[in-house]
C-alpha cells in the first residue's frame, strides 16, 4: 500500500483541466464550472486547442503551452487520448490525475488502454483516480473536480465509493440534512488507487474525523484489511 503523492491529488496548488469545453452540459464544461466557481485559490488551466478563454479563464492549446507544472491534472478526453497525455503530463513533473474518461475495461481494446495507463503512469510515479469516476470534491480547501452537480459543505467525514452515482446520491442526502464532508471521491475502475490507499490516507489528515465507505471491490483483500485496522 503506498500514499506516495496522494497529496497532490487532494491539496494541489495546481489544476490542469485536459478536455475542458464550453459546451453546454458536456462533461468537459460542467468540470470547467467547477473547478473555477469551487473556491480553489490555487492556478487552473483549461487546456483546448478552439478556446482562448474558458469560463473567463485563459485556456491553453496543449500540455506543453502550460505555463507551470500542474500539480494534478483532470482528464476527460477520448480513452485512446489518454495513455498519451498521462506520458506528456508525467514528462512534464505532474504527480497525480483524475481520468473521469469511460470506455476502459477488462476485456479486448479497453483492457489494452487501461494497461497502458497504469503502466505509463507508474514509470512517472504519477497517481491516478479512475479511470471512470465522477471525480474528487475536497470542500475545506474549495477543490471540486468533479461533474457533481453541487458543492459540499465542509465538513469531517470522508466519503469514498466507486460509483459516481452514489456519490451523488449521498451528496443530495447529505446537503438536505446540513451534513459536511473533508472528501468526496469517486474511485472509478481503480486502476491505480483503491480503497486501501484512501485509508491510508484518510487515517493520516488532520480534517477528517470518520471516513464511510461504500464498497463494491476490492481490489487486494491484504491491503484493504491492514489498511483498515490502522484506520481503526
């Protein structure tokens, strides 16, 4: 189990936004709105070739345009983008991504995609939530890089599922009831980060008091339960 970099996922000072748009409900622009309107004080940088400026920041043709080092990347972007743009990313010192991108899998093209991406990544010690996910919401320090449709209230309990649905489900729940959250995070297909490696984490910041789980998979039973003993 390792939490190696897990910091630049949920306290960066830096957002790259990779497949950022203005159109409409798409995905790429619901995460534009927001990151920007979240509260984040840190540098975001939406990256599209046919945008100057989006949602009133200024935008960015390709990673290599990027005027500093993003220190967590959000992608969505085709899946056979992917594996490259973790590369240019990882090439250029960034240490941790949230790939919202569906289509990888277990079987055929998508399996062969998923690898790659794991495999890129780990050569660059680069993290990665999902692919698949809704995203990660991290209230305290106005982080919401997701395609939630709303922003948490801050709070001390740490939410970790898979399912974006869920999330969302309990995100409703929770903001009829006046309930906060240090974390919201949607886990996706887990091809790096699992639920052993939030534990880890969790147990170890100072902002979260109880952390809730909702379990579909786990992906190494050894790493889960040392994890959770320790979280105890």
């Amino acid at each position: 189990m390792s939490i190696r970099n897990l910091q630049f996922l949920f306290k960066p000072k830096s957002i790259a936004l990779i497949g950022a748009s203005e159109r409409g409900s798409s995905v790429g622009a619901v995460l534009a709105r927001n990151l920007v309107s979240g509260g984040f004080i840190g540098t975001v940088m939406p990256v599209n070739p046919r945008h100057h400026k989006i949602n009133g920041v200024h935008a960015y043709p390709d990673i290599a345009s990027l005027p500093t080092i993003p220190e967590l990347a959000v992608i969505a972007t085709p899946p056979a983008t992917v594996p490259d743009i973790i590369a240019q990313l990882g090439e250029r010192g960034t240490k941790a991504a949230v790939v919202i991108t569906a289509g990888f899998g277990e079987v055929g093209e998508g399996k062969a995609l998923q690898q790659s991406l794991i495999d890129t990544a780990a050569s660059f010690g680069l993290r990665i939530i999902g692919p698949n996910c809704l995203g990660i919401l991290v209230p305290g320090v106005g982080l919401n890089a997701s395609f939630a449709h709303a922003n948490p209230t801050p709070g001390k309990l740490a939410f970790v599922a898979q399912s974006g649905a869920i999330v969302t489900c309990v995100l409703d729940w929770a903001q009829a009831r006046g309930i906060g959250f240090s974390h919201l995070v949607s886990l996706g297909d887990m091809a790096d980060v699992d639920f052993g490696d939030m534990l880890d984490y969790l147990a170890n910041d100072w902002s979260t008091r109880a952390i809730l789980l909702y379990i579909e998979t786990i992906t190494s039973a050894r790493k889960f339960m040392s994890a959770a003993r320790a979280a105890a």
